[in-house]
C-alpha cells in the first residue's frame, strides 16, 4: 500500500517537481496541499486527472493519513507551518532556507528577516545525503540544503577533507543556474524579454548560498570566491570551480580522491580526467556529475560539477531525504 | 565621396557584421567579395539589394578600387590572399588567427597548422586600438585580435600595469561566449537541440586564445586559468575574472585604475563599485564594459567584462583598426 | 539643427526602441520624457549617457522645444496626456491603441473601459503609410497601427482590392508573436520558464487587434478568422496567411499583383515565387517582407507577411508617419 | 522476467527516446544495436552504465533474444534491415517513412527514392492506435506514423467522420515543430545561431507527410492546406486547424464529437470549450492534447492539437505500438 506525501508549494517549480517525481515513486503517492497563498490556475482539461487534493493544514495530516510532508515555499510558510504539521505526526522535508543556518542569528543575518520558529533548529537536520546520511536516517525534520550548495559541496568537500587545496590561494566557485532557481513569479528581472539572449551576474560574493557551502566544505569565507549567475535556460546548475593544489597533481589523482569518496554513491557520477560534464547529462535526474581538468606542471584545476537545480538541487534530494527518514531504499522513485 | 572596402567571408556571421557596418560608414561603402569556397544562398528577394559584390581576386583592388579588404576567413583562406591584396594595393585586416602570434612557431603550435605566409609575420600590426593605436595609425596589414583576449586584455592588463594583481596566487577567467563564436557553419555541436537549455564548457586551460591573452597582458601561463564555455545564446562574450589584490583594495579603487587608463576611450564603459554589465548592454555594440566587485577585507575580487563577439570581438574592433589604418576618425561607423 | 522629439514610455520595448531609432535619424535627437508612473533603472554606468531628459508634461514641449513626441504608452496615459501636448504645440504620435478604433463604442468593446478623450477621435489620423501617406501628411495627431494590423492589412488589402480572394471561403491569418509585444512588465504569463522551449496559442478569434484589420482591408468580421500565438523570441512577427482564389491564380500572378501596389514602396519586400521570408530578415529592420506559395491546380494558397513587431510594428512605423507630419522624408532614420 | 527489445538509431533523438521510455518500462528492456553508420560518442563518464550493446545485426536477434526491434533510422536503412530482422524472429516497429505510404509509387513521389523492400508493403501495419489498434494487435511488422499526421489524423478523423467539416472550404493545418523533428546531425539550417529568435516556414504546401494525413482522414489533398513551421525549441508539435462546420456548432458541440470518440482513449486528452493546450503540457509525455475555439454564429473553428514530436510523434506511439503487437497493455511505460 502507498503511503501518502503531502506538497505544499505543488505550484512552485520545485513543488511540482516533486509531485511528478512521487507519482512514479514505488512506496508513496502525493497529495496536492492548497495553500491559501496559492492562487491557482483555472483547471482546463475536460476531465481531471486523479492526483488527490487536501488543504495546506495540519488537520490533512490526519485526514489523508500523511507519513511526510513536503515544503516547497518561502521561508516563511515553512516557519509558520512546520510545527503543526510535526505535531500532527507527518515527517517534514522544509525545501526552503528556513532551517538550514543552523542558528536564528545567520539566518537573520543572510535573510533579512527574524526567525519565527527558531525552537526548531536544534531538531532540523541539514542533510546532504552522501555527507549526512546517518542523521537523516529517521529524522523528523529535515532541512533540504540549497541548490548551489549542494553542487558546490559535492564537489569541494572531498578535496578539502583529503587536503588537495592550496587554501590560501582561495577557492574560485563561478555558478551559473537556469532561471527556474529564481521561484515561479511574476517578475520583470525573469521575464523573457529581459532573459533570451542575454547572460548576466546577480550576486557578487555575497550570496545567501555561500554561508551553507562554507557550514558543509569547511572553508573559510576569506577563502572563498562565489559568483551567480544566470544562464538564459529552464533548469540547471553548473559550478566551475578554480583552485591551486597544496602538491602537484594530475586530474587523475584528484578523480581518484573523488573515486575513493564516492564509489558506492548511486547518485554522484565521475568523468574521465580531461572531460567534464554539460547540464544536459543531469537534467531531470538526481544525478551530481563532477569533471576535473588539471596542468599539473604549472598547478591549475579545474573541477566542474553540474545538477538540475530542481531535482538534486530541490525535490530529488527531499525525496532522497524523505526515504532516509521514512526508512524506504535512498533511491526510490529516483533513478 | 565613400571609399570602397571589400569584405571577404560575407556570408559568415562576422563578415555579415562587417557588412552591415560598413553600410552606414560615414566613409565606406562595402563590396562583397565572392570567394570559390563560398557556396551562396540563392537570393530570394525578387528585386536586389544594391550592395556591390566582385570576385574575391587581387585584381578586384584594382577593378573596384579598394582602399581596404577586410578578410573574414579561416586562418588558411587569410595566409593564402593576404600577400596578394596588398600587392594589389589594399590595406589588409585579417580577423583569423594567422598573423596573431607573431612567429611561425607559436602558430603550429597552437593551430596545429604550418604557417604558409610567416614572411608577413614581421609586418602584421596586433592591434586591440586601446593598446596598439600608434602601431596601427598608417599600417598596412593588421591582425585584428580573437573576441576572447580582447575582453580579457581590456580588463587584466590595466591592472597588471598598476601592480593591482597579486600574481602568485593567480587570475581565473571563467568565459562564456555566445554560439556565433563557433562561426556558421554546420556542425552536431552547435546544433540547435545540443545547445538549446544546454550549457558546457568546451575549452579547459588550453584554448587557442590564451597566448593572446598573455602576449598582450604581460601575465604568466603559470598564472592564468582560462575557461571557455558555451552560452545558450546567438551573440556576446562576457568573461568573470578573480583575483587577489596586492594589497587591500576597494571596488571603487580598482575602478579608479580602470577610469585613469580609459578616461578618454570612445568604447570602454566603467560600471559603478559593485554593479557589473551583462550581455545586453554590449550587444551589437563596439562597447567593451568593465564593472567590478570586491570584498576590501578578505581580498576577494571579481572582475567583469563584457563585449559583442561580433563587434567589438570582431567585425567593429577590425573596422575601428581600419578607421586607424586608412585615417579617418577612429569611431566613424561604430557609434 | 536637429529637431528634439520627446518619448513618453522610453523604458518599454517600443519607446527604448523609438530612443535608439532617433538617436541615428539625421534631422532629429531624441528627449526622454519621465512619467510617473515609470519607476526606473538605476543608471549602473559610472559615466551618463548625453541624451536629455525631461518631466513628461506638456510643459516640457516648450522648455525643450519638442516638435513632435511619440506615446509609447498604455491607451489610458496617451488619453490623458494627448490633448495637453498637442495643446502646447507638439505633433503627436500615439503608439497606444486609444485613437485606432475610430470610435468610443469601438474603443470600449475591445479595450473594455471608456473613452476619455473622445473628442480627438475625430481629429486623429491612422495611418499606415503605406495606405495613408496622404492624410498623415502634416498631421497633428496621428494614431500609430498595431503590430498584428500591419503584417495583415500590409499582405491583404492589395489582394482584396484585385479581387483575388474568394472571400465566401474565408481568410485564415494565423499570426505568431515575440514575447516583447507583450510589453515590459512583471508577469507570470511572460516569465522566461513558462515561454522558453514553449508554444502557445493567446488570443483565439477575438483580438482587439482585428477590427483594425477588419477596417483597413474591407474584409468582414465572418470572413476573417484569426489567432495569435506566442514564439519563445524577444521580437518579430510573422503571420501566415491562407484563402482561396476567386479564380485559378499562380503564386507569380499573386506576386504580380503586390508588385504593382508596392513597386516605389521603400518599405515592402517581396519574394520569389514558392519563397517566404523568416523572421531574421526583417527584425531589426522596418521592413514588411511577404512572400507567396500557391497551387494554381487545386487553389490552396498561402502568403507569409513578416515584420519587427518594435519596428515596423510599432516605434519604426511611428517615426515613418512622424517624417509624414513634419515634413522629412519618409525613410529618415529608417534605412 | 523482462523481454529484451532492440533499438537500431539509439544515438538519434527519437531512438534515445526510445531507450529511457524502454529503461522504465515494465516488461521490457533496452538493447542498444550498433550500426556501422552510427559514428558514435566517445564515452565520457568514468564508470559505464549497465544498458546492453549489439551489433545492428540480424543474429542479435536470436543472440540477445530480442523480442522487438525499433528501427529509429532514416527509409533506407529500414528498408535493408527490416527483412533480417522479422525473419529472424523480431517484431519490427519502424519509425522511418518507409512504409508509410503502402505503395512503391506513393513512396518514390514523395520520398525521391526507388523503395527496396517493397515486398513487405503488403504486411507492414500502419498504426495510430487510435484508430488502427485491431490491426496493430499481433502485427509482425507495424509503420509508426509520422508525427505532424498524428497530431493532424486525432484532431481532423472524428470531425471527418461525424461529417462536422465543410469539405468544400478546405480545411487549414498551421503546424508548428521544435527542431528536433529534423533529426540529430550536422546542417546550417538546423544550426543554433540560425534557429535561435527566429521562426520560418519550411514547406509550404507539400510535406511528405501530407499524403499520411489525407489516407488516414479521408481528407483531399485539394481540401487540405498544410504548412509546416519551425519553432526555436527542442521538441514539441502545435497544429492549428482552421475549418468552417457544415451547420453552426458551438465549441461545446464539437467538442462532443471528440469525446464519443475518445471517451475511453489513455492518451488523448480534451481542453474545456475555449481552451487550448500549449506544448508544455504535452511534452515528454505520450498524451495528444486538443482544444476547440469557434463562433458559432460566424461559422469559425479553430482547432489545436498537440504532441511531443518524440514520444507521441515518435518513441511513445512506437511502444504503444510494440505493447499493441506483443500483447502487453497498451500503456504500459508510457504513464
């Protein structure tokens, strides 16, 4: 028998990515949480389709017999609603950066505004699952982490932990992400006119992302150099990441400590040294494809790493996260 | 009364620039030159336009007195007429590589080709305008630079000129360019469905424009990592560069080196601290703008510059050098 | 001396797009007139531009000696502000769709709101020039056509006035659109990731675009059936038009017919016979290409119109019937 | 256990289609066959995925003990490959034109070539489920139709039948692809920077796949005006269907038309009277979407209806096909 996943945000991009990524999932099917917020589009086929609809309240929770909810919405709804639905018995999986500064201070600090549920924190487990898989394993509130740190973590994490960066040199991480990264809005910035043909930075070393990358890597700011960026498409991040190795090293000896790392993952994806990947090869999947170039003579690297920002970077990853905590196999619903 | 420049490569999409240029030139008016290898669209318009077209020969000069020939062409098409052109009389721009790297040496090695025109080598003046302007005033020949070095140089070698840069730890430039870079021509790569919401890194540390890059900046190989990747869109480059100051400085104080060295350039345009350009500013323009980010504190920086691939990294900075060359005003045509 | 022309609306598509045509037209410099409810960029550049700006008030049409000033505006502001500028002694070309209609009961079954500047319907000239260079000569107020009227009534009316469409059969225009005639503005519907890789049909036999149509061709509402659909492009349309021949007529002997009506015109293109013209050949330009396809033996035909919808469509046009009131020659600025 | 079916043109984008739907399909999977014009990508990826790989021969067949074959390859390769294989054992699904047509004449008229297999007109099984699904149960050898007359056959059949159209009129067929139609390989046409911001009409009149259209519907090709467009996107049908009805119908009223006919149909779906899908709801999925517009008073249809060019244009409908003829469900891996 399923088991029922609530949405709420079904109409936001990465919400509607999970409700399509459950619908195929072998243990559970959603229920399409309305949110007052919500708006919602005139439905306009003949007749509907059969996907479940409850109110965005904790009382669905009993209702619809929700093991897990799933949080596609500003920070601020998920605050609001969290403990409610905890209270009333479903795992929460919150995709929003509501949770995952660990402390009402950062947050505060990173989104300008207070923390409305900051008794939450200490429980919330910030997980990227191929680094903190142990403490996702049952957990009943988990902190998705953001698209550009899950990609940027991927990859740095390893090499920090195995000491191949020349740290004082720093860390060069040029993202570049589709326009769906921005949320489904109205909005003159993300029109198509202002969009197609064109390319352009939007935030300079002070992104809300990089304190998270800092958090999982264990680099310091000083360190670390971020630049966002968006490219004219739909869905996808690739990061290009620049450093010095501490030794000279070849791209096959820093594939190898990736290799090491990540040779069990059924979610991380190597290239042969020389080749990196293009957003094409993981977009709609959950997959995180990391390449490295190296000159080992004169000590340049270059490591790409490449997610769909809405699957691995949102609903793929809070539903990899939602099967460590409802203890179904990490890959259900996802390869 | 309008001097007649002919245009050899009409059909690709810098030699169409070109075109289009020089069709409202206060000073010109082009000629297309057939060449054998061309192929030609069959013209569909049932009444012509009356721009002027002549066989892409020596004795076209002659015939249609041209004071100049702008070559649009691959590297091989350029070694093999250039010497016959000015014989014939006309001052000569090349836009490929083969008279970019000042030895014959430096051209096998990075264009994989013998050099079958190096007795020109002597004579051919490298000019980005900001940088080689005297040079360029009266010559005969001029290689007119590659649209990536010509956004890295106009950016990196101010800097390296004031000591801004502390090089031991090295410059990243991450490029991105629109796919008319590739040129037009048929090709799987540049294909419509293996580039549309696709985005990839082609080029990791070994492009062909690097040695451009380092000729005109002064920086080391050693120093310099260099991306080229491939931007979902028809036309722009635009390059994000970092570094570590020498010393601490602020955006506003890089940018005070920048406005002393361009004060009184016609197609450099500064941004204000902290707000960089993107493609739409520059495109179908002979602007290169330069905008900068930095943190005084931890020493990060970011650099960006951005310019038309076409224009300014093309058929507008050879028609700017051609301006030079034949002495007219160096802007005529390209405001 | 040049002749300053003001623009109301020079942040939109069309007005940015009347700025820059008038920035090159050799007998006027445009005045970009701030309105209140423009909002505004702020200028990034470190350096400001020298095109003058002024209050958008009819006060400003003798501070700044404005001959002319061109509504790129909703049809609302052009109602407002129309009579107080033709008042202070301004030509005035009103973009919007308040003056096309002739009427305030049309203006208020399309526009569904009232007319509140009825009394200049009667003065205001609409023209396309093509069909109304007469009347636009040394007019005061003059009401610009919409995009969609042009392409069609360009490709129609000829046809109409020959007798060549069997009209009991009906006329099809199925126009396709770029995104920026939709404006500039914050919308869902417009947002980059619901546009790219996406097709759809907007309007279907009911645009308040097709009495325009319906008025300048002579064709009846029952005879006329039209839809507009939105290309993932920043601009051009391109209308694809089919009906039957009153009598059995080949695609030359059609062509023949647009040949004699357009043979002086400077802004119509025609094609081959089989050919039709793409977008790319006329954005950017004020062009209106069309092009004929027909099978004599079975009397299907198909005729393709193609124009820039910022351009002819809209700014271009504007300035080509701003030439007509003042007094320069049509094609200034346009060629 | 799972049936092996093989794939011959896996590297196209119709064929790669094929291979995820099979991936994810519940009684079969893929076997990737080589064939020796196939050129192939070097494989980038560190570790290999675990899909089968043959030779694109015959003896695969007992070999790999394949089931089926789909043949996503250009009429010739087809047409020297089907034989072997069905002798072998294989049922053959070909997505090519090759036979479509059902004579040897009709194909050289509109394919320009000798057909070489026509031994096997006789047996092959041309196959829109919806309307051939008896014959297509247990065939050997079943024709996937092209994908503008799928789009074309669902929306015009029932309406043809129920007698809705005014034959004499004709009926209008506005088709709209994404550039994926054209097949994966190298040509300028199909090139980004050709394609991008731009829209063309490609054939005018006489598609090859206008004769599927007219032997399916029962439509005339005097009748029946088709042009076919190509949209800047990847994948995706749109076709808008113009035609007067033989008495005043409303909307609703044709609409009732098609929902007797497709009442019980999986993957045909129906728009509220007024709406009309765009290809976001189609794409990647197996479903043909149609909407009606009309003015009954005025005598106006507009009929649209959509599909993804490579799942039910293509890959989907030949596995629905395949399920048809190895008597599995219907819709088995394509919900």
């Amino acid at each position: 028998m399923s088991a029922s996943v609530g949405i709420v945000g079904f109409r936001g991009y990465s919400g509607a990515e999970a409700a399509r990524i459950l619908a195929r999932h072998p243990h559970c099917e959603p229920v399409l949480l309305e949110h007052r917020a919500d708006g919602g589009d005139e439905a306009k086929l003949l007749r509907k389709s059969g996907i479940r609809r409850a109110p965005a309240s904790a009382d669905s929770v009993k209702a619809e017999g929700l093991k897990a909810v799933l949080f596609a919405t500003p920070p601020e709804v998920s605050m609001d609603l969290a403990q409610k639905f905890l209270d009333a018995g479903a795992v929460v999986v919150d995709l929003s950066g509501a949770f995952r500064l660990g402390t009402a201070e950062r947050y505060k600090q990173w989104y300008k505004e207070e923390h409305t549920a900051a008794g939450l924190l200490g429980e919330a487990v910030y997980s990227i699952p191929e680094f903190h898989r142990a403490a996702a394993r049952g957990a009943r509130l988990i902190s998705n982490p953001g698209c550009y740190p899950t990609a940027a973590n991927l990859a740095i994490r390893p090499l920090v932990e195995a000491g191949v960066i020349d740290r004082k040199c720093g860390i060069v991480c040029d993202a570049k992400s589709g326009v769906s990264g921005a949320g489904r809005k109205a909005s003159l910035k993300t029109s198509f006119c202002e969009v197609t043909e064109n390319f352009s930075a939007y935030s300079m070393l002070n992104h809300r992302h990089v304190p998270e990358v800092l958090m999982t890597s264990g680099v310091e700011e000083s360190e670390f150099s971020f630049t966002a960026q968006l490219i004219p498409i739909d869905r996808g991040i690739l990061e290009t990441i620049y450093f010095r190795p501490a030794m000279p090293m070849s791209a096959a000896e820093i594939l190898e400590v990736y290799d090491k790392r990540y040779h069990d993952e059924p979610f991380v994806r190597l290239y042969q040294a020389g080749h990196v990947p293009d957003l094409r090869a993981v977009q709609r999947t959950n997959f995180c494809d990391i390449g490295v170039a190296a000159d080992a003579a004169t000590g340049r690297v270059v490591v790409v790493s490449a997610i769909d920002n809405l699957v691995k970077g949102a609903a793929g990853q809070a539903i990899q996260n939602m099967n460590l905590a409802l203890g179904y196999e990490e890959t259900a619903g996802l390869l």
